[in-house]
C-alpha cells in the first residue's frame, strides 16, 4: 500500500450536532474512509456506544483503523452500503440513532494514481471503489456506445461539451491509461476550462463505474428500517444529483416527489428534514479544504417517535 493521505474531514460541527441524539446509542458511518467523521463520533460518545464504519475500501478500513486503534464501541462492516440492511446484523434493525453517510471518493482514494481516479496522475482505467470486480473505466471508456457516453459526461459529470469528448473518446479507441483519456479530452475542450472539463468527465465515469446513484437510492430507502424512531439520517452529497435524490426522499419519502396518503387524507412521510434548507461550509473551512466546496448537507428525522 503507498501512503496514506488523511482525508480532511467535511462538516464536522454541523455533521455531529445533526447525527447525535443519544450519547449511547447505535450509529452508523456508511462511508468510513479515512475514519475522520467516525473518530470524532467516538470522542463526543459514552462507553455504551456502539459504532458501525462500513467502507467497501479495504484500504479506507485500513487507514480508519489505525487512526481509531483500539476501541471496544467500533465495529467495521466491509462491504457496499447498497446492502446496509443485510450489512448491518439483523438484531440493531430499527435500532439505529443515526446514519451518516458522506458521499463520494476520499482524497486518499484520489492520490491513489494506481485506483485510476485521478485526471493528474498515470494509472490504469480503474475506478473501482471496492473489491476488484464488476465494471471498470475501461470497459466503459472502451466498449459503451456514443449516445451512452455522451449521456453519462452530460448526467453525471454536467459537462457540456459531452458530445465532443463522447466522439474524441470513440474516435481514439483504445485508450489503456487515464493520462491517455486526459490528453483525449485535452484536445477537445477549451484550454480555460480543461482542468474543470477533466474533473467533470472523471467524475461521471466514476459514478457510472460505482452505480453511484443506484445505491444511493438503495441505502436511502434502506435508511427507513434501519432507524430507530427519532433517529437521524444525515448525508453530505457532492454532486446535484446525489443532493436531489437526498432531498426528495427526506422530504416525501420516496424519489418521484409523490406526496402518499393515508386513509383520511393526511401525508404519510417516513422522515422529517430538521432544517429547510440545505446547509453549507462557510467560507473559512473551504478555504482551508477546497475539496469542501460543493458539499451539501442535509439532516432528517424518522417520524414515528413520541416527540415526531
Ligand atoms: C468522502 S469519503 C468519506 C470520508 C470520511 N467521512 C472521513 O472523514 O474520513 C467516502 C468513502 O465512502 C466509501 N464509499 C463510497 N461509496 C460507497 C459504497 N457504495 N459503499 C461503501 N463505501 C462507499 C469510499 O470508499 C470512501 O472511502
């Protein structure tokens, strides 16, 4: 393994004052990484407290585990937090005081040149966040068809030259490495906005590569099970689709914006969004970590507690 680069934590504060109901409750840190949320978790927790970090990273829990060392509270769960339910033992379902998940990639993954993330550094067409199987950059740099392409550097990178890239990228197949993509995508796009073009196309192949938004939408819908009456749900997302699909189901629910009723008319929502808007770093903590810029954070309660 090369070094570990420690991934500076994104809202800490406001992620904790959200998360935390109760000092010995059950907690959950979907996205581990570096460890940086869970290790001041366990510093504002009792000795009863129980927390799961679950990664699919075999490095993340590596790294998260030699900054927590040894603490009897922490328990990892290796795995994809598509399948949190089946994840997590059967015996904590609806138990659970509050989830955190912190979307994306870690910046250790990102200096990792070999995982394939990085637009800067040579690597293979990797970007697989775990384990080493099922689909990689390659397979969809290589073999996806244009309208595809296009639709994914549109989508999930809001790229807007996508039709050129998409038929740049066709018309130089194969391509092995990413500084091969790169220069790809250099020669099509605006020299000003080349850097912001690179991390866009990067970015929707590594969402299509991971299934970003479909898990996402597993664990959200996943979430309502697996909270305690009164638990919190709090996710910090990094792309506008993420965000919506975070919105729409702490608001509703579900990811359609349908409004379900019950017998008498009145709304059925599973969960209650603590703040209306959504909350944001302060200018300070992005410019002491850039990589904080496009957060969003948002906070809900599950409904069907004494107080909800
Ligand atoms: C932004 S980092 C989390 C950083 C962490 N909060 C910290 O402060 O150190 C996201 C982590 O979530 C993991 N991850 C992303 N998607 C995942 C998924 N579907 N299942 C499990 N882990 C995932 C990544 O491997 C990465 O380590």
């Amino acid at each position: 393994m090369s070094v570990y680069y420690e991934h500076i934590p994104v809202m800490l504060e406001e992620c904790m004052d959200g998360l935390i109901t109760d000092a010995n409750g059950i907690y959950i840190d979907g996205t581990l990484g570096g460890g940086g949320h869970t290790h001041e978790l366990l510093s504002r927790l009792g000795q009863k407290a129980t927390v799961f970090g679950v990664d699919q990273d075999d490095q993340a829990i590596a790294a998260a585990s030699a900054r927590i060392g040894d603490d009897h509270r922490f328990k990892i769960l290796k795995g994809n937090f598509g399948y949190l339910s089946t994840l997590l033992p059967p015996q904590f379902i609806g138990q659970v005081s509050g989830i955190l998940l912190d979307l994306g990639v870690s910046t250790h993954q990102l200096k990792e040149a070999e995982r394939g993330f990085s637009f800067q550094q040579e690597g293979p067409l990797d970007m697989r966040m775990g384990g080493f199987t099922g689909l990689t950059a390659y397979e969809v740099v290589n073999s996806y068809d244009y309208e595809r392409l296009r639709d994914i550097i549109f989508h999930y990178g809001e790229e807007k030259a996508s039709r050129k890239i998409a038929q740049a990228i066709i018309a130089a197949r194969p391509i092995e490495t990413t500084q091969e993509l790169s220069a790809v995508i250099r020669e099509v796009v605006v020299p000003k906005f080349q850097i912001k073009s690179l991390a866009r196309v990067f970015q929707g192949i590594r969402i299509e590569v991971n299934q970003e938004l479909e898990v996402l939408k597993q664990v959200l819908e996943q979430s309502i099970q697996i909270l305690a009456p009164n638990g919190r749900l709090v996710v910090m997302s990094y792309h506008s689709l993420e965000d919506r699909l975070v919105k729409q189901m702490m608001k509703n629910g579900n990811f359609e914006g349908r409004l379900e009723k019950d017998f008498y008319g009145n709304p059925v929502r599973p969960l209650k969004p603590i703040y209306r808007q959504v909350i944001t770093p302060n200018e300070e903590e992005v410019e002491r970590n850039p990589a904080a810029r496009s957060a969003k954070l948002r906070i809900a309660e599950k409904i069907g507690g004494p107080d909800s």
